[in-house]
C-alpha cells in the first residue's frame, strides 16, 4: 500500500547521473547488484559494512525492487527461478510461490530475491513467524537496506503490533533520509491507528520534500475525507501522478470520494480497477468480496441516473 517512482527502479541505486554505476558482485556468483541513484552517505556505509568480492562497471543482471517484491534481470537460473516466483506473486499464488522459493533457497539460501519474496509470501499468507524470520534472514545479509525495516514493520502492522511496527518504519526512516517513503508510511500508520493529526504532519513533510509524491499526496487525501472535505479529497488524488509507482488503495479512496459526491460512474471504475491488483497487501485486511459489493452498489447507481438523464 505505499510507493514512489525511485524506489520501483532499483533495489538500491546511482551516486548520481553523471557518475558511473557502482557493482557489487553479492554471494551468488555471476550475479550482480546494482545501486542506482542512491544517496553517497548511505551507499558509503554499504561498501563499508558489506562483504565485496569486486567491483564491476557494468552490471550483466541487477535485482530491482518492483513495488513490495524484488525481480532480477538477466538469465541466470536465479533469475529465472525468482522472476517465476513473482509473476506467481502477481497472480495473487503466494501459497504456490512460497513452496517454489522454498525449495530454491534450497540450492541458493544466501540469494535475497528468494528470501524477501519468500517473506511477502508469508505476510500475505498470514503467516507472520515465518515472514519474520525471513526478513530477518534478508538483514543479517544487507543490515542496512532501508527497505527491510519496512518489510519487517509491515509484518508487526498487519499482526495490529503497532508499536513495534513504528519502531521499524521509524528505523527506515533514519536510514534513508533522502527518500520520503518512509515518512509517507509512517504516516500511513498514524492513519491507520487513528493518530490523524500526526499522520497530516508526516504527509505533510513528505509533500514539502517532494511536491508530486503519489503516496503523500494520497495521504493528504485520506486527511481530508477523514475531516469531511470530500471534495477537497477528491481533487487531490485527480492531481496524482499515476505513471508513477503508488500506492493501489489510491482507488479504494477515490472511489469513496467520488461515491460520496455522486460520481458513480467514475466510482465504480476505481473499485473494478482496485481489484485488478488482488495480489496487493491492501487485500489481506480488506474483503474481495466487499470491494466486489462496492463496485456492483455504485453500478447501479451509475445505471440509475444515466436512465433518469436519458428519460
């Protein structure tokens, strides 16, 4: 339920356009992570802390981070096995991708595409121990990826262990201080748990960092309907830049806001669009069945004063 453009490019990124990407060659041989666009102080500490066999120029295959899961390019047999995995994910199969990343971390147990996958796997299954115990396995290996600490926060979030979620989501954020994402699901938290005006101040920060955040944006949004300004709410997430990576609750909540002003129409296309994305964790707190109720309710609707207008 969170993210924005530069997270989806790359699992971790380049010092910056004009400089050459940096490659570490990481535990399976012949198989490269690349950081791309990634803050110097942060990457810094990477190469300090993390065991290097070499350093390439050019990359033959890279890991990338697509939304909450990781895709490799290239053919290596890894690769191939993890880019399996997640289109299985996508699917919404994670019992399927679960019992595949198993027997592959099998053969390759210090590869991190399996290991993180495995554990979205587990989170949407509800099996929280064994998410856990997954993510953790993952930071042992790279201790300093922002982005584990959030996978780990969204396990202790969806078990209503908010605390601890806070904890990791605040540990993120210290982490990497450049990107804005994890103050956005700080927020998100805040929201979800009914801390609204704490929620507004992190959205906020995130909005004056990065004016056209998707996912602040969004946030904002849920802050306005949640005060009543529907309309207000409304035209904020028309604003949302949706070529970049976002959040897919954006269309639970316009279609909430586009419901309450009587735009049926363009309500019951939110929810049938929301529920092309099955797979996302907005669905393991969140019916199927009643984003289907929905979408049907606001149909009629839409159908019942088209032939009111028509008559």
């Amino acid at each position: 339920m969170r993210k924005n453009d530069r997270r989806s490019e790359g699992f971790l990124s380049s010092l910056s356009v004009t400089m050459k990407k940096i490659i570490i060659l990481f535990f399976l041989p012949g198989f490269l992570i690349s950081y791309d666009d990634y803050h110097p102080d942060v990457l810094r500490k990477l190469l300090d802390d993390i065991a290097m066999d070499y350093v390439e120029e050019f990359p033959s295959e890279k890991i990338l981070r697509k939304g909450d899961m990781l895709w490799c390019t290239g053919d290596s047999p890894a690769a191939k096995a993890n880019n399996s995995a997640y289109d299985l994910m996508m699917q919404g199969h994670f019992d399927k991708a679960a019992v595949f990343l198993e027997d592959c971390l099998k053969k390759s147990p210090l590869f991190i595409p399996f290991r993180h996958n495995l554990s979205v796997c587990y989170y949407h299954l509800r099996n929280f121990p064994r998410a856990h115990m997954n993510i953790d396995k993952a930071l042992q290996q790279i201790p300093q990826y922002y982005f584990f600490y959030i996978q780990k926060g969204i396990i202790y979030e969806l078990s209503f262990q908010y605390d601890k979620a806070l904890f990791y989501y605040k540990k993120a954020a210290r982490l990497n201080k450049i990107d804005t994402e994890p103050l956005v699901i700080i927020g998100d938290l805040y929201f979800l748990s009914g801390r609204h005006s704490m929620a507004e101040k992190y959205y906020s920060i995130a909005v004056n960092k990065e004016p056209d955040n998707p996912n602040a944006l969004l946030g904002m949004s849920k802050i306005f309907f949640y005060r009543e300004k529907i309309y207000l709410s409304y035209m904020t997430m028309k604003k949302i830049n949706k070529a970049k990576d976002f959040d897919k609750s954006y269309y639970f909540y316009f279609a909430e806001a586009a419901y309450k002003l009587r735009r049926y129409r363009e309500s019951y296309a939110a929810y049938v669009e929301l529920m092309k994305y099955r797979y996302d964790k907005f669905f393991i707190t969140t019916s199927f069945s009643l984003i289907e109720y929905k979408a049907d309710l606001a149909r009629k609707f839409a159908e019942a004063e088209e032939e009111i207008n028509l008559n």
